[in-house]
C-alpha cells in the first residue's frame, strides 16, 4: 500500500468527493463493474502514484464504444 505520496492522497479525496457530492445526481453510467471511482480509488490504495495511470486509463475506456462488462483490479 503506498498511499502515503501526497498526490495519492489528493487524487483520493477527489475520488469520494465525487461519490458524495456529484454522482448522486448523475444517472448511472459506468460500463464496468466494479465502477470506475471503485477501480481508481482500489488502484491508488494498491499501487500509489501508479495507481492513478491505471485509473485514467480504465476512466478513457468507458465510453458507449466499448463493451464494459467485468473488469477486476489486477
């Protein structure tokens, strides 16, 4: 677990903001289970700074183009 870097901290602090504050108002979107804020905050808390590409890269690939479906952490 290498959370203790700064910005893995801020990019989780965003992650739960956004779960609070901004998708409760948003109509369910995400393709993958588990969801995009799932993975993102799962692959910072696993890997730290490496975490957050992961994240981004998992956030690009969910677009109506793309099947989605089950997509785990690896």
């Amino acid at each position: 677990m290498e959370t203790n870097s700064l910005i893995s901290r801020v990019f989780l602090i965003l992650i739960r903001f956004y779960r609070r504050f901004i998708s409760p108002f948003m109509p369910p979107a995400c393709r993958f289970y588990p969801t995009c804020s799932e993975y993102a905050e799962q692959a910072i808390k696993k890997y730290g700074a490496k975490g957050i590409f992961l994240a981004i890269r998992r956030i690009l690939k969910c677009h109506p183009f793309h099947p989605g479906g089950y997509d785990p952490l690896r």
